[in-house]
C-alpha cells in the first residue's frame, strides 16, 4: 500500500485510454490486481488544453503572492491540480 498525490490516472480499458485525475489517496497492488481509494477525482471529458493551461498560470501566480502557511499551502495544492489538468489535457489531444 502507498501514498498518491494529485495527479493524472491513465488507464486501458477496451482499447481505450481512459484518463482521470487523482486527488490524492491510497494504491494497493496485490495478486496482479490494482486498488485505488481516492479522496477524489475529476472526470477529464470537458477538460480544453488552452483553459486548463491559463488556470495553471493563474496558480503559478496566486503561489507567488501566498503570504502565510495556510495560503501557501492551499496555493501549492491548486498548482497540483492545475498541473494535473494540463497533462491530462495533452494525454486527451
């Protein structure tokens, strides 16, 4: 069992990859077969490349201007998911 952070899932499924963002959870592999619990998903259908790659700017931006822990930390975690939406975006072009 480990850890996952926010990130991107691909997965085969009938020949189709089906891509999905993770956010944050647990992974166990055992006998050949995978579990995931995850706090969340996001589903990446409605996901557009040029959206998603201005939402990764404006959190780029609201990092750089956090002044406490707690918005830093917050900031840190929407620049994890706007990442995330970004290359799920590529993986759907």
């Amino acid at each position: 069992v480990t850890a996952l952070d926010i990130g991107v899932l691909r997965i085969k499924y009938e020949q189709k990859w089906l891509v999905i963002i993770l956010f944050g959870g647990f992974v166990e592999v055992k006998d050949n077969q995978v579990t995931i619990v995850s706090n969340d998903i996001e589903d990446t259908a409605k996901i557009k490349f040029e959206t998603a790659k201005a939402e990764l700017t404006e959190a780029f931006q609201t990092l750089d201007v956090a002044q406490t822990v707690k918005e830093k930390i917050r900031a840190s975690e929407e620049l994890k998911k706007a990442s995330a939406r970004v290359q799920a975006a590529m993986y759907l072009q």
